[in-house]
C-alpha cells in the first residue's frame, strides 16, 4: 500500500533512488507471500534497493534502523516511516530544501513527553524563558541534506539511544538530537497532515497515519481505512 502510493504519487524519476530498510525475519516471509510486491517494484520510476538487517529482538532495536547511516549522492536525504502516505510528489518538498540542514516535522511541544522526555530541564527552562515552549519532532519523517549532518544526527541520537522505557520509544531521543544540532527546522508544516489534522488538498504530500506506536495491527487497520477515503475523494 506504501509503496502503490508511492508509485502514483511520488513523481520520481531515474536520478532518484529509493532505499527500504527491512529486517530478515520479513524478507523471508515476502520471499514466501510476494503478492504484487515484484509488480508493484517493476512499475518504480527510479532504481531501488533493499537494506536487510537482522531480525530485532525488541520494539527499540527495530526503531534504531532509521538511524543507520546511509550511503547517498544525491542532494536530499528523506527518511519516512512505511505508514506515511505519498499524497502528492517529493518533489514538493525536496525543491524547498537548503543545502547541510537537518529538517524535522514538528507534531507537537517539548514538554509532551512524547517528544521531550530525553530533554534536559535546563532546556525546557530556557524555552520558557523565551517565552514559550521548543517544538517536538516526528521521528517518522525527516530529511537531511549533508552527508555530515546526516553522520552528526545518528551519532548523537546513538550517543543518548538506551532502554529508557518511553512510550515514543526512541523520539525523545531523536528529539534531544535534533534540538542540540545546528540547522534544525520545520520546514514541513504544511505538506505533512497528523492523521488528516491540517489536510489541505494543494499543499499535503505526506499523510502521517501515525499514533498507537509500533502497534503494526492498528497501523495497518488506519492506513487501509485511510486509503479507502482516499480513493472516496475524502482526501
């Protein structure tokens, strides 16, 4: 469904290249279900490769993947998590992109958890001091534009990266990363929707099914439901 939604919608071409990280455990299982997997591959509009890991043993060991560093040539780096929907092309979004910056989606504040619980307090603090509270970032969608940031960005996200227990798993500390580097901003404001939140038919090309997180059940069951308006024209 990712990646028909791709195909339709992305405007890709042969000087792009797309990557899809996937473990062992589900190459196999696809190996012996295909589907229209190969059908939907032949129709890219641009080459691709899979990166296959071993199997995690736990939910944050999967989450760490989106940080392995990849190699890339090409001027922007877009990382999305399989249950952010392509709406429109990523072009759109990849022609407003400034060279050696980080660009995060900010879903919600610091002092949410969900985002903020890695920060330090003296942080927090200083946001407040400025009269208000720091963004928090999806760690589903970001793009990087420098090999460099891309190496100071997973660096420091595996510098913090353990065990902590958080509900986001390992957003906070993404978060913690993204708020400490330089560059950082939330250039995608309007071209990525929370779960329909801010749809707007011109400007939406990532439609975030997010929430309920690494629940694949749930996931899967919104994004069926989500697709299914979508091709209502409720979206």
């Amino acid at each position: 469904m990712w990646l028909s939604k791709l195909i339709q919608n992305g405007g890709l071409s042969k000087e792009d290249m797309l990557v899809i990280s996937i473990d062992q455990r589900t190459i196999e299982h696809i190996k012996k279900t295909p589907g229209c997997l190969g059908t939907l591959l032949s129709k890219l509009q641009c080459p691709y490769s899979f990166k296959i890991f071993p199997a995690p043993a736990t939910l944050m060991e999967g989450m760490r993947i989106r940080y392995q560093p990849q190699q890339y040539e090409k001027d922007v780096y877009m990382y999305l998590d399989i249950d952010v929907l392509i709406m429109k092309s990523l072009k759109m979004i990849a022609n407003q992109t400034e060279p050696d910056k980080i660009y995060a989606c900010a879903e919600g504040k610091l002092n949410d958890p969900n985002y903020g619980a890695d920060m330090p307090a003296m942080v927090n603090q200083h946001y407040i001091e400025l009269g208000g509270v720091g963004l928090g970032f999806t760690s589903g969608i970001f793009i990087i534009t420098s090999p460099i940031f891309q190496d100071a960005l997973f660096h420091r996200v595996a510098k913090y990266y353990r065990n902590a227990g958080y509900y986001s798993l390992d957003q906070p500390f993404f978060n913690r990363a993204v708020h400490e580097l330089p560059h950082n901003a939330s250039l995608l404001y309007k071209h990525v929707s929370f779960n329909g939140h801010g749809y707007s038919k011109d400007d939406c090309v990532l439609l975030n099914c997010g929430g309920d997180v690494a629940n694949g059940p749930i996931h899967y069951d919104k994004i069926v439901d989500v697709i299914s308006m979508i091709n209502a024209g409720l979206f």
